[in-house]
C-alpha cells in the first residue's frame, strides 16, 4: 500500500464525511469517486471526532454535569460534520417509513423538508446518544471517556462502508452511485482496520464482552437495517449510507452505556 496514497483517501474520506477543511492538493487529478477512499473512512471518523471526544474527556476532568458533557460533544460532532448523517437519518426515515412505494419513497427521501418520521429519529437519535454519553462518562475515567467515543466513530464509520459494499444503489443518478461501488478490497480493508481500531480504543477502559456486545449491536442495527432498505427502496442511497452510520453509533453507545 503507497502511503501517499492512503493519506490522500484520508483526506478525502473527511472531506466526503464532514465539513472540516481540507487541503486541495489531495484532490490534484482526483475524478470524485471514493471507491477506493473508503478504506480510510474508520480512522478519517476517528480523526474528524478527536476535538469531540477530547472535548468530553476535558468536561470529565472537570466533573461537568453528565448530560451537559453528553450535549456539548453532540453539539461540537454535528458543527464539524455539518449533521451530514442526521439528514440522512431524518432523510430515511421520512422515505422509508411514509413511503408507500419505492418511486414515493425515494422522492420523499429527495424532498429537502423534514416530515414527522424524520423528527422522531433525530429525538430518538440525540437523545439516545446523549444519555448513552452522560451513562458512560459516570463510568469511565475521563482518557476513558474519550478512548470510547473514538472507538464508536471508528465502528460507524466501518458500518457505513459495510452497508455501501452490501446493498445494490436504489437510484443510478444518486450521490452514493456517482461516488462509485466500494471495491473489495477497500471494503476488506475498511472492516479490518475499523474493528482493530475499536478494539484497541475500548479494551484498555472496558472489557471483552463489552467490546463484544457492541460488535454485535452494530452488526445487528446494519443487517436490519439492510433488509429495510432493500425491501423498501430496493438498495443503498446517500441517506441510507449517513442513516446506517447513525444506527450504529446509537447501537454501540447504547451497547458500552449498558456493559460497562
């Protein structure tokens, strides 16, 4: 593997997941496709979530009130990823769960306005995420604390690419198909490195059935929500693939709040 080359899908793969600057030279000759880049979207989550997680580590230190450390790493998350996967979970839900069919649910999906399924997966989102948060900073020790939100970005990150690689795209003229197929091997890559990387974050803080507990939840969230998806829309859409990285950002915190 060129390591210039891998610094370059890193680059890139930050620019796709989050509103953080990005030198142009890594995109010198770059024809917009991430079929390969996405190999990098496990450590571009970690990079572009260090500020939060360091955030939350500092507000432990300080013995900060549990839930608000848990809103203001949220509030920092969303500034630096432009809320990117929340539309495409307010997106999703909207589609697939208003959607009568697949051409309607597809076009609500496109609609730029929020309707109530949308709504209700943001609730359910933030406030599941930030109480799964304020649970863990009790728990663990501020380096901790911190150590674990890197590993949940690391995890969502790898489930995005695992949901991209699985399903067909549901529209031809869609961002996700434009991008390009995930090849195997940066998928391979992707799902190696991003577990590694999980499991080096939360082992040193947590134990072996946590790390577990939260695999699995991850896996299962994505399954599901695969099945979903194909069912209803027919395959994976730029929404589906931010919707996926949050379901199992919800999953993993939800599986850490309750193990450790």
């Amino acid at each position: 593997m060129d390591i210039r080359d891998f610094i370059d899908d890193t680059a890139r793969s930050i620019a796709f997941l989050s509103r953080v600057p990005v030198p142009q030279r890594h995109f010198a000759g770059h024809d917009g496709r991430l079929s390969r880049a996405v190999r990098a979207f496990p450590l571009a989550g970690v990079l572009v979530l260090l500020p939060p997680a360091a955030l939350a580590a500092i507000l432990s230190a300080l013995h900060a009130p549990p839930l608000l450390l848990a809103f203001a790493t949220l509030g920092l998350q969303v500034l630096l990823t432009g809320a990117l996967h929340e539309d495409g979970l307010s997106d999703s839900a909207d589609g697939i769960g208003g959607g009568r069919d697949r051409e309607r649910a597809l076009a609500i999906m496109k609609d730029s306005r929020v309707g109530s399924y949308g709504v209700v997966a943001l609730i359910l989102s933030f406030g599941l995420r930030a109480t799964a948060i304020a649970a863990l900073a009790t728990a663990l020790p501020p380096s901790g604390l911190g150590m674990a939100l890197l590993a949940v970005a690391a995890a969502s990150r790898t489930a995005m690419v695992w949901h991209w690689s699985l399903l067909p795209p549901a529209r031809r003229d869609g961002v996700a198909a434009s991008v390009g197929e995930p090849e195997r091997g940066a998928t391979v890559f992707a799902l190696t490195s991003g577990i590694l990387m999980a499991t080096l974050l939360i082992l040193p803080h947590g134990t072996m059935i946590a790390l577990v507990l939260a695999l699995a939840a991850a896996v299962i969230a994505v399954l599901a929500f695969n099945r979903m998806a194909l069912r209803k829309i027919g395959g994976h859409t730029g929404d589906t693939i931010g919707a996926t990285q949050q379901l199992a950002e919800m999953s993993v915190l939800f599986a850490l709040a309750l193990a450790l």
